[in-house]
C-alpha cells in the first residue's frame, strides 16, 4: 500500500488528518471504529441523519 494515493486510508492516516483539526468522521466504520474517532478526536461520532 504504502503512498498509492487510491489506497484506502488507514488509521495513521486518520491520526495525521485529525492532528490537523480535520474531519475524519467520513472514516467511521471504512477504515477506523468509532472509539478510535474518540480517541483521535476526543469527541463522541454522530451518525449522520439523512436530513442533514
């Protein structure tokens, strides 16, 4: 996998992505859990509604 660009993000990825202070909910339940989305964020995920 390595640096293919088209390779599914894993979780160091979602690491660096919320050192940055961006959003990685869209990565719930693809590559990381939702305790891991806490642990990285230190926020709860919320499953998105369809209304929003």
């Amino acid at each position: 996998m390595g640096n293919n660009p088209f390779s599914a993000p894993s979780i160091e990825d979602a690491k660096l992505y919320a050192s940055w202070e961006l959003d990685i909910s869209y990565m719930v339940n693809w590559c990381i859990t939702p305790e891991q989305y806490k642990e990285l964020t230190g926020k709860d995920y919320q499953v998105p509604t369809e209304n929003e």
